[in-house]
C-alpha cells in the first residue's frame, strides 16, 4: 500500500478521535455524558468543547476533498516520492488544525487549513503531470492502431 493511501487511513479515523475529544468535554457538562440526546448536549456546549465538535465536522469536510485527490493521484500514478510528502504534510496539517481549532488560534487555524488545501491540489497536479511508459500494452491502448489493452501494474 502507498503512502498516499495510508495518509488516507489515518486522515479517515481523525473524526473519530475529535468525537472523543468533544465526548471529553460532554463529560464535564452538567449531568455528565448524554447519550438520549447527545446532539443537544452538544448545541449547549461553549468553549473548547463546541470547537472540538467544530473541528470533528471540519475533518469530515476535508476528508472529502483529500480522499478524491489520493484517488486521483494513485489512479494515475502520481509521482511517488512528491504524492507521499504532500499526503504526510496534509496529515500533520489536520493533526495541528484540530489542535488550533480547539485551542481558538483563528490565524493559525486558517493558514493550516490552507496548507492542507495545498497538499490536496498538489496530489492532482502530480496526477496530471505527463508520464513516460514503456508498458507495450500502454503504448498499443494509445497508438493509432485502437487497441484497448489495460496497462499493467509496474
């Protein structure tokens, strides 16, 4: 498995782990954890315990867009070595937007959301980029012959 799609893993469970977060700050309410009716314990909460749940939405958000660009970027065979840095960087990126989020570092907050955006568009224009195959099934699915071979695996 690449990096890329590792990258994805990780970035797919930080949700989850900003759920227990805000989870924590829901214990501490008044009357403690509700479970009944956990979507109005958590329109009260104020504070790092609202933007903990903030930031849990805003990582779902951003899952999205990084899930399309390392699809993207593996479906057409993104250079390796740039596709795995800019998927690392969009990782720690998350990691310190979640934490700026609840810690209410608006500025830093947004700039990292930014660098993240960054990595995403970074994933397709390496996807873009034009590649030299020399898969002879490549070459005949592209010759003027109309030969549709699928291109192996390198």
């Amino acid at each position: 498995m690449t990096i890329p799609l590792w990258c994805l893993f990780i970035v797919s469970l930080l949700p989850y782990g900003l759920a227990g977060a805000g989870n924590y700050y829901r214990l501490k309410s008044p009357g403690g954890l509700d479970n009944q009716n956990p979507r109005t314990q958590i329109a009260k909460l104020e504070g790092p315990g609202a933007r903990a749940y903030a930031a849990q939405q805003n990582a779902w958000e951003a899952l999205g867009l990084f899930t399309a660009a390392v699809v993207i970027n593996h479906l057409a065979h993104g250079e390796p070595q740039s596709s795995a840095l800019a998927a690392m960087i969009f990782v720690v990126a998350r990691l310190l937007h979640a934490v700026a989020y609840i810690r209410n570092w608006d500025k830093a907050r947004t700039g990292i959301f930014c660098i993240g955006l960054i990595c995403c568009i970074v994933l397709v224009v390496l996807a873009a980029q034009p590649k030299q195959h020399s898969d002879v099934a490549f070459d005949k699915f592209n010759s003027d012959e109309g030969g549709m071979s699928v291109r192996s695996e390198p």
